[in-house]
C-alpha cells in the first residue's frame, strides 16, 4: 500500500483507519478467547522390539512387536496455537497419552481470529531435550488452517480430533523423539534428583555422519556430553538402542558425576577403543575397560528402557528392527546381544579366556555386570541382589557420586596420569572400580566375577 492516492483515496483510507482503530481499541479488553483439545499421534517404526517369532522369549518386555509400525501419541511436547497472522495466541503441551487441552487469547491487532494452526515441536515441555535438524531448527509439525469455533470454553473446548503429524512414511525425527523421550520417562527422570535438573537442554541433531558445525567430523552418532550435544547420523532415526537412547545415555552418565573426560589438551579419556588392535567397537570388540565400561553403562538405559528388571532374556543391539537371528527351526538372540546370558552359571566357569579374545573385554561383558546389579531375575548362584526391587534404581546411579576425587586406583579420574597429561590406566574407571566403590551399599563384586570378571 503506497499513500500517495489522490486527496479523495486517502481520504477514505484515513476513515478507514479511524474505524479499524475505534474497533480495536474497543475489543482491546474483548479480545476473544478459547479453547482447543485433541490428541497428537505419529507413526512409530523404531527398532528394538521384540518380535513375535519362534522360539524367542519375549518374558519381561516393555516393548513388544504389536507395539511397532503403528500410530504413537506424541508424548510431552512443547505445542503452541498461531492465528491468521501466524502470531502465537496460545502455549501448551502434550500429555504423555499425546492429549491437549490449550487455551488461546486473541491479540490487540487481531482480537477474534478466524483461523488458526497448531505447531508441536520436537521438544521435551519440561527442556529436558529436543531433536534439531543439520541447520539447528527444532524439528516441528503444523496443522492445515482450523477455522475457528467461537465460544469455546475449557470445558467444552474446540476438539480437533486425532492429529498425525506424519503423513505417508515415518518420520525420522518423531521416531528419535519417542525413543528418547521413553528412555527419560521410564528410566531416568524415575531415579529423581540424580538426572533432574542436571538433565536438561540437550540437543540433538540429525541426521548425518558429519556435522562440521556442530560436533565436527566421526563418520557415525557421537556425544560430547559437557556441551549437551549428541549428533545423530544418517542410519540413528529408527535405531533406538544403539543410537539415541545410547547416545543420550552418555550425557546421563557425565551428569550423574562430572569428570575429566578430556584434558585440557583434548585428549579423550573413554576413547580407548584400540586393546584389539583397531579403533572401532561394538557388543562383541574387545576394548580398554574405561571405554567398555563406558559403552556399556550408556547402553544400560536403553535396555532397561525396553525390558522389565524380570525378563528372562532381555537383549541390546544397533538395530532399526530387532535383535534376532535365525537359529535353526527357531530364532534367538543375536551374538552378543543377550544381556542377561552368562559363561559363568553357577560355579563353572566357561568365560573365554583366549589372550586374543577374552570374554571379559567384550562390551557386552561389562553390561551383563550392571544388568545383573539392577535386574530381579535369578539367573546365578550369585546374583542376589537388585538395585530396582530390594532397593531403588537411583542407588545403583548413586555410586558414581561415591567415586573419591583423584587419579589414583578406584577414583574418578583413575584413567588418567596425575598430571592429566596421559590416559596411563586404560583399565581405570571400568567394571572393577564400580564395584569396588559399590561396595559401600552392597557387596556385588561376586556378579563381576560370575560375568566374567570385566576390568
Ligand atoms: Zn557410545
């Protein structure tokens, strides 16, 4: 609009403008208000489950097959109501059940909105995390134009019905959302002071192997937990396990009990990856006790996050689907992906003890020894006592505050030299110093020993 009309035309806009200005200033105090409910659902394909399959025993699961490739509520999501104008008139959240009940209030400028959108973020309502794209936008869903039904109140609010955000295939981000959000839910924010408030504003963002600006180069998922950021790559969305719930774990642990991961040179304490001669790992590499242990304490609420601390055989892998292999007439847990399996029932010992390939520098190892700490199914002569039933799962997370400050044998620092120049003890800060400190609350070093004596 230019106002360089002739006399008559600007005449009629300065009416216009007086009228538009009178109706403003008196619906200031009778801008319109109202509220909208309904329920937001995505459609669910991570990986993790377990399958309906022969010979595979799914006692104890929290995340059966039923439960995969169907429609999810989106759970705990920051959500907010926009008008005509795309200015936000209204903030809430989803409910865990992904149901809403969000009031909206008309502006100044625009008092009685006609139509509306609703926006969900991929962000966590209390900030505990959100899931980003490469640039750094948080990942978000809208609605089409909602035309607006005056009146509402909010107990009898406008119900938009049953909203999926993701139309055809599943969407990656929402997927990751779910998979994290489940791990803080049922895992983490249960154990109370240890993770809340010290759990917070974690980005996450995908999905690709490099991400120069943001955690630079690694060709794979990878956290640096100080700065709360995990990059997710380009195989993480539907690979729940292995990838957010795993990567998000490293960021539990750090803040659980900060430490000198890295020194002030860089050089990274839990990247001793190299014991069987090459730098990659996985359940089945052997590796340095202060990285196997690591992996595995940040794969531990991954698997309880799918698996009741009663389930017969419960597994951990890097899958998108399930963990099972065809085992002839049957299937059966992958290698390496049976958490609650034992070379050690009872009192025979079968641990491999080969020099090249030792059993108890497997990763798996060492997450069979914390698992047996928390579960509740008897499976040894030995494993008589659990973290989650005789006592609370905060105190098996507790320990790590029972570390004494140091360097030296069973300390915080222990991987590192005294002048934190040099990892010196590759096989500090492992399995045998969370023992050692456990000690305190429980003798469990006899379920160290029974999973093969991880260092
Ligand atoms: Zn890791």
């Amino acid at each position: 609009m230019t106002t360089s009309g002739s006399g008559s035309q600007l005449r009629k806009l300065i009416q216009l403008a007086t009228v538009l200005l009178a109706l403003s200033a008196s619906s200031v105090s009778h801008a319109a208000a109202g509220w909208i409910s309904g329920s937001a659902w995505s459609l669910n394909q991570s990986g993790g489950y377990c399958p309906t399959l022969t010979g595979v025993n799914c006692t104890g699961t929290r995340y059966p097959q039923t439960s995969y490739n169907i429609m999810w509520p989106v759970p705990n999501v920051v959500m907010e109501i926009r008008d005509n104008n795309n200015v936000q008139i209204g903030v809430g959240s989803t409910q865990t059940s992904g149901n809403f009940l969000v009031k909206w209030t008309g502006t100044a400028s625009n008092p009685n909105p006609t139509q509306i959108f609703v926006v969900w973020w991929a962000h966590h309502k209390n900030n505990v995390f959100r899931l980003t794209h490469v640039d750094g936008s948080t990942h978000s869903s809208q609605t089409p134009w909602i035309n607006v039904v005056s009146g509402t109140t909010q107990g009898v609010p406008q119900n938009i019905g049953s909203r999926v955000l993701s139309s055809g295939s599943a969407d990656p981000y929402w997927n990751a959302y779910f998979q994290t959000e489940w791990q803080w839910r049922q895992v983490l924010a249960p154990a109370g002071t240890a993770f809340t408030g010290t759990v917070t504003n974690i980005e996450m963002r995908g999905f690709q192997d490099d991400q120069p600006s943001f955690l630079g180069f690694a060709s794979s998922s990878k956290t640096v937990s100080p700065s709360r950021r995990i990059q997710l790559d380009t195989n993480a969305a539907f690979n729940s396990q292995g990838r957010s719930m795993h990567e998000f774990g490293h960021i539990a642990n750090y803040w659980q009990r900060t430490w000198a991961i890295t020194n002030s040179a860089g050089t990274c304490a839990t990247c001793q990856y190299d014991w069987d001669g090459n730098g990659g790992h996985g359940w089945g590499t052997y590796e340095w006790g202060v990285a196997g242990f690591e992996e595995s304490f940040a794969s531990l609420y991954g698997t309880i996050a799918f698996w009741l601390s009663s389930s017969s055989a419960p597994t951990t892998c890097s899958n998108s689907t399930h963990c099972y292999v065809p085992a002839g007439a049957n299937w059966a847990p992958g290698p390496d992906t049976n958490v609650e399996a034992t070379s050690y029932a009872g009192a025979t010992n079968n641990c491999v003890t080969t020099a090249a390939t030792p059993e108890a520098r497997k990763e798996i190892t060492h997450l069979r020894f914390l698992w047996d700490v928390y579960d509740s199914n008897q499976d040894g002569t030995f494993d008589d006592y659990s973290s989650n039933t005789s006592l609370h799962w905060a105190t098996q997370l507790s320990v790590f505050t029972r570390y004494p400050s140091g360097t030296g044998l069973n300390q915080l620092d222990e991987p590192w030299n005294s002048a934190y120049t040099s990892v010196s003890e590759k096989d500090g800060r492992a399995s045998t110093s969370f023992a050692a400190n456990y000690a305190g609350i429980h003798d469990v070093s006899a379920m160290r020993t029974r999973n093969c004596s991880p260092p």
